[in-house]
C-alpha cells in the first residue's frame, strides 16, 4: 500500500524505475519491467511487474 498523499510521488519514480536492474539478495537479477500506482476508493496500491534473470 501506498499513502494517497504520497501516490504522486511514488508513481513518478517507479516509473523512473522502468528499465533498471536490480541485485537480489539471492544473487539472481531483477529487471523492472513496468510499474505504477493504481488509486481506489481513498487507497492507493503500488503495482509492479519484473522479470528474474
């Protein structure tokens, strides 16, 4: 979840985000495929999608 206050802000950067890879703690890679905040009802969720390399 994210705050509805902050919805906004956190859309600008996952979406910034797009594209970069990520090391996991696991040692595998993560690569941000798409990502965005999908607002309802006063509630905001962060949703994301990404690929395991």
């Amino acid at each position: 979840m994210v705050e509805p206050s902050q919805a906004d802000a956190v859309r600008e950067y996952i979406k910034s985000m797009e594209g970069s890879k990520v090391q996991l703690d696991t040692g595998e890679t993560a690569t941000l495929l798409k990502g965005d905040v999908k607002e309802k009802n006063d509630k905001a969720t962060l949703i994301y999608r990404y690929q395991l390399m």
